[in-house]
C-alpha cells in the first residue's frame, strides 16, 4: 500500500497521572536558565517501530485484539509508574511574574494538570510500508502527538505524550517530550526506564509488585531549584513566538557501517597528523562537507556546522549522567564554503574536534546570555547554511523493549539540515543518521558519488 495514502486514526485518548503522587509533586518544579532557552523550541519526537508478535489460529492462543487490549493497559499502567520517578512530565508550564510585569520566570505546575497524554491508535500502514520507502513517509509525523508544536505551548499542551499506534504487522510507540523539561539523554532515560517497568511487571505478578516497580537501575536526578532563575523578556507566557513556516523537505536513513565508520576516522587524524578526532567528529565533517557540497554555496559565503553537545560531564563539578534536565548546548564551527570544500576532509574534522574541546565549564557559564537571546529566536534554526547534528549514537535506543523483542526502527521528525545520529541496530560502533533536506538538495547529495560510497540505505 502506498504509505502516502495511509491515515492514522485516533481510537482513544487520556490523561495519566503518576500512580502515587510523590511530595515533590505539589511544589513548583522551576526551570534553570538553559531549560528557558528551549522555549522556542519543538517537542522531542522519537518511537520506536515494533513487529507484532505472529499469531496462531489455535482457540487458546493470544488473538490480536487481545494482544493490543493488553499491551495498552500494561503500557498505561507502565507509564503512571514511570511519572511517579518522573513526575514533572505529567505537569504544564505556568508562570511566576516578576517586580517588572515585562519580565516572568517559567515553571513546571504538577498541581493543576490532567497529567500525561496518552493515545491509541490505527493506520492501515504496514512495517513495509515505512522501512520500504527509499524516503521516510510524511504519513510518520502523525505518528506522534504534538507534531510541529513549540515548547511554548506546554501551558496547554501535555509535557508529555505516548501515542500507541497499531499498524497491520507492527506497532509504532512514538514519544512526544516537551524539550524544556529534558535533552535527548533524559528522554531516552525515560523511555529506558518506561521499558524497564514495563518488563518488571511481568516480574513481579504475585510478588510485592508497588515496591519492585518503584527501584529502578538508573532513577532519575533532579537539580533542586528553590526559585526563579531567569526572567524571561516576555509580557504574558502566551506571547506568539513567530511559527517557522515549513518547506516540503525529503527525509531519509543513511547506513554508515562500523568499518565506514573507522576509516573516516583514521582518514581524518591521518591527514592531521594526530590521533585525538573521534569517529563521530569525523563522521559529522563528512556529512558537513556532503550537505554544502550538495547546496552549492557560493565559496565566500558561510557554512555553519552544529552539534548538541552533552554538558553533564564539562560542569566543574561533572554531573552524573542521569541528572533529568537540559544539559546540553550548541558546539558549532563556522567557514567560508570555499574553504570547507577545498581543504582536505582532515581539516573539517579538527576544525570540529577543535570546538568541542573548547566546550568546558567556563565557556558554557560565559555564553550563557548569548544563547538565550539567540535561542529564543525559532527562524535561527532554520538557516540554509546550518548542518545540525542531533541525538547521539550513544543513547540506548534498541534497549526499549515492551514484549515484541527488539524494535526494528527509529524515527523521528526534521527540519531542513537536521540530522539525528543513532546506533546502528546491529550494534558494533555502526551508525545511522536521519538526514532532512530540501528536496532539491537530497537529489544532489544522492548524486554525489564521495557520499554515496560510504553510505547505504537503511532502514
């Protein structure tokens, strides 16, 4: 079938709470000054693509129905225990105003929210359907809740949602997170630890099920925020923050195997005489070189490489990982095309490896400001002379499992030189990424024979 002319249906929706309500729950949960930078921001949308388990036609064997019947209420039962670990993702934005009623200060209010959004769905769409397309379908964004929603609209929309889609062979669980409440390291945090309950459940039937279900292996950690931190130069929190208009873009997975992986790497520190540039800084000045290459910039006009670097481990004190918040900022490095594309591969990749060791402590403390105004700003993100590198290879994607075995795919939704980096599913130090692009420019990267003959299809 073809995957443009399927349609998600919605069969139900509803809120979740946390199954107990910790303490915690009835005191603002304030905002440190990076979660603020995240308001102009969209949601983080990732899920994961499932094979339904086959199905024997024997009177006493599980039917479909059943199947669905039960994977949803394990999953909504799953979800109020996770929010009892994570429960400022059941809340909604609110604001404390300051002296200067220009200024306020956003927070998280558990007390009056319905909680967490949770939605079951159908679509005549097949796994075929969204891994067999050499582009990934546009029917996939509305796989998940909040689709192209700001951060900002957390003061009415759930901070948090699953949204369970049943497809003729397969299951799509698509997360929608509010991307001032957590980076990319705290929401596959959460999405482990939601796999994690999940699992336990079976576990712990006739055990003492509440208290198993509440130790988890990794539990998250909040930074304790006695009051405001920032004021935001905003007179009411529903001030329109100006919407992107959005071009029709392809999106489409690109395989790039371990071995691939290993020989840009030792390509890119060779021609630097240096062993310090790692696979993925190589990884990512191949694809920035790619990507301009294939908009042809003129050579004197700017070209823009950005990564999300993890800021956990450069605090002084390092933080543990599973601090729950956002702790990450923009690492980026900035050229004249011409230079970019007439220099060696090596001389990108340092000059990425370059910026991310000058990303410490002292550095993020002193842009701080700078990333605020800037950040506040959506249009920004959407230049023609931006690579941006999302995600991270090193999150534990293919880890979730909620009893149909390993998930066959991830998917996500993009804006034009956006990239995400997962692990490949075979594992091994393999990677795929996730690249959108206008549609004329994805036509000159397929064309270029340098990209191509490293990269493959993926599913």
């Amino acid at each position: 079938m073809d995957s443009s002319s399927s349609e998600v249906k919605i069969i139900s929706k509803c809120f979740v709470k946390p199954k107990t309500l910790p303490e915690k729950w009835k005191e603002p949960y304030h905002f440190s000054p990076m979660d603020h930078v995240m308001l102009s921001m969209h949601y983080i949308q990732k899920g994961l693509l499932f094979l339904k388990p086959s199905f024997s036609e024997s009177e006493d064997a599980v039917k479909p129905k059943e199947f669905m019947d039960s994977l949803l209420q394990k999953l909504k039962d799953s979800l109020a225990t996770t929010l009892i670990h994570f429960y400022p993702l059941a809340g909604r934005l609110s604001t404390l105003k300051t002296d200067n009623p220009r200024f306020h200060s956003v927070f998280v209010d558990c007390n009056n929210s319905p909680g967490a959004g949770f939605i079951h769905a159908e679509s005549d769409l097949s796994v075929s359907g969204i891994l067999g397309s050499k582009y990934v379908p546009l029917v996939v964004q509305s796989l998940f809740d909040h689709h192209k929603a700001l951060n900002l609209d957390g003061y009415t929309m759930s901070l948090l949602s699953v949204k369970v889609t049943e497809l003729v062979d397969g299951v799509f669980i698509g997360l929608s997170m509010n991307h001032t409440i957590g980076d990319g390291s705290s929401f596959w945090q959460f999405f482990n630890s939601l796999s994690e309950i999940f699992n336990s459940q079976e576990e712990t039937i006739g055990n003492n099920h509440n208290n198993a279900l509440l130790c988890l292996k990794n539990p998250p950690i909040f930074l304790e925020v006695s009051g405001p931190t920032y004021s935001f130069p905003f007179s009411e929190p529903d001030e329109p923050i100006s919407q992107f208009e959005y071009p029709v873009l392809k999106e489409r997975m690109f395989h790039f195997s371990s071995e691939t992986v290993r020989l840009l790497k030792s390509k890119a520190n060779q021609e630097c005489g240096t062993t310090n540039i790692s696979s993925f800084q190589s990884l990512t000045a191949f694809i920035w070189r790619s990507i301009t290459r294939a908009r042809k910039l003129p050579n004197d006009q700017e070209t823009t490489c950005r990564l999300a670097a993890g800021n956990r481990s450069r605090m002084d004190p390092p933080l543990p990982e599973n601090y729950f918040g956002v702790y990450l900022s923009p690492v980026q490095t900035t050229t004249k095309t011409g230079n970019l594309l007439e220099n060696e591969f090596g001389w990108a990749a340092l000059k990425l490896h370059q910026a991310v060791t000058e990303h410490n402590g002292e550095k993020i403390s002193s842009e701080m400001n700078q990333w605020l105004k800037s950040f506040l700003k959506l249009g920004g993100l959407f230049s023609p002379n931006i690579v941006h590198m999302g995600s991270s290879p090193r999150f534990n994607k293919y880890g979730c499992e909620f009893g149909m075995g390993k998930a066959v795919a991830v998917r996500s939704a993009k804006f034009d030189g956006k990239i995400s980096a997962y692990p490949g599913r075979e594992g091994g130090g393999s990677i795929d990424l996730e690249i959108c692009l206008l549609p004329e420019f994805m036509e000159a990267l397929e064309l270029d024979q340098e990209f191509m003959s490293l990269a493959s299809s993926s599913s």
